[in-house]
C-alpha cells in the first residue's frame, strides 16, 4: 500500500528532490548513490510527472548532493565527533551516507514537514528530529552540545526566505553555539528574479532572497567570517564533462548557485 503525500509550498519541494536523487541513484552510471530516496520514492503515492520533466531542477540537486557530500564528508574528517545541525533537512538522508563520522546528528525542518519524514524515517542513535523552524529561538534547546565543533548545514532553503530570515537563522546560530561552521547554498540575484522551478510552479513556493557571493553575505552578518565558496559547477563537471570548459567562464560559475562557508569564531 503506497502513502499519499499532501504538501505544498516551500515544504512540497522536498518530495522533488529526493524523487531527482532516487532517480540518479537508479541510472548505470549513477553518480551518486541514494538508496533510501529509492526506497521511500517507491513507497510514495505522488504525481512525479512535473518533477520528471523538470530537467534544471533534477541536475541541480544531484549537482549540489555531489558538492555538500564531499564538503560535508572532509569537515567531519578533519573534525571526528562534530555534532552536525541540518537545517531544512526535509527528506534527506545524509545523516545516514555519513554514519560513523559524526557524535550526533540533529534534523531540523517544520512540524508538517516532519511529519512527513517521520512516517519514512525512524530516527533513534545519534540521529535526533526536531520539528521547528529554522528561525525559531528556542530549537537549540533540543540539541546537546557541550562546546564540540558545530557544522550548521542549510541546503535549498535560503532562496525561498526573506532577508530579515536569513539574519534571524544566523542569530539563533550565532546566539547558541561558540564556535561554528555553516555551509549554506545561495542563489545569485539574477537566478531569483528570472528564473522559476517548474515542478513546483503549482504550489507556493517561489524564490525570494539571493546574494552574488560570500563577502556580501558576511557584510549582512559580521558576527560570521566568510572562508570560501564552491560553485555547483564543481557537482556540474561529474555529471556532464562540458562544464570543466563552461565551469571557466566567470559568468557561468557566477550565476551557479554556490555553497558559502562561513565561521563563527
């Protein structure tokens, strides 16, 4: 018996990525390998046609899970028994590809949202769900923390919130944890104001904020020092070999959403 979903808006949006990486995952020549999106997917009962012929959406994801596995996979390396905050976590499964590598694991998105996630995914160990916002004050008081390194990850969530969200989320960061590094995927200005995610075009979901690079997202948020940023074009070049020649152009990896690294010192 398959589940039927109900979700629109912003939350809607995780039922279309984990359908782009169950199907990656599926190809010969996957490129990365997701078995419990394959699972769940197949447990679903959801129309994925719009997401099936969202082509942009689909690379994106895969592009950007390439990029923040690695990313995610080196920090952990280089900090064994960090505690890892996911932000907006949806129905990602990270916490799993990366077992072993971390001391605890905390799973943050809305209470609708996690509903949802809760039916598919039985959390217990050192995996943890908390069911509130990303700007909500009070979700660090679910996490336990006793000055171990912090990794706050927030993927696909800033381009869908509003500037004075975006500072509140880094407030509740900077406010609870000492020390901390965040890796958050942004969009260009440009993207947000042109373009549009046609597998999601029925819902509410539309992109709001964006920010052309790390200096001008530390310029919003001193209390954070900017480090790096990877360009998803780097995720792109596994994928389809042209991008080592377009990945060149500035243009190109200018407008490509980006993870930023930002620390909290």
């Amino acid at each position: 018996m398959k589940e039927k979903v109900t979700v629109t808006g912003v939350p809607e949006t995780m039922i279309q990525t984990l359908y782009a990486r169950a199907k990656e995952s599926q190809k010969p020549d996957a490129k990365i390998k997701d078995t419990m999106a394959v699972e769940i997917v197949s447990e679903l009962d959801y129309d994925f046609s719009n997401a099936d012929k969202d082509k942009a959406m689909g690379s994106g994801v895969i592009a950007r899970t390439i990029v923040l596995d690695r990313m995610v996979g080196e920090y952990l390396d280089s900090h064994p028994q960090a505690v890892v905050v996911n932000i907006a976590c949806g129905l990602d499964t990270r916490c799993y590809r990366m077992r072993g590598k971390y001391s605890r694991w905390y799973n943050i998105d809305l209470p609708e949202t996690m509903e949802i996630r809760k039916r598919f995914l039985t959390e217990d160990g050192p995996v943890y769900q908390i069911a509130k916002s990303a700007t909500d004050a009070s979700y660090p008081e679910k996490i336990s923390y006793d000055k171990e390194d912090i990794l706050v990850v927030i993927e696909g969530l800033s381009m869908y919130l509003k500037e004075a969200d975006i500072l509140q989320m880094f407030s509740v960061i900077e406010k609870n944890f000492p020390k901390a590094t965040v890796f958050i995927e942004t969009m260009s200005p440009f993207f947000v104001k042109h373009i549009k995610e046609k597998s999601i075009e029925g819902s509410q979901a539309k992109f709001v904020w964006g920010i052309k690079n790390g200096k001008a997202l530390q310029e919003l948020i001193p209390a954070f020092t900017y480090k790096k940023e990877v360009s998803l074009v780097e995720g792109m070049k596994k994928m389809m070999p042209i991008y080592h020649v377009l990945g060149k152009i500035p243009a190109v990896r200018n407008i490509s959403n980006k993870i930023i690294v930002m620390e909290k010192n």
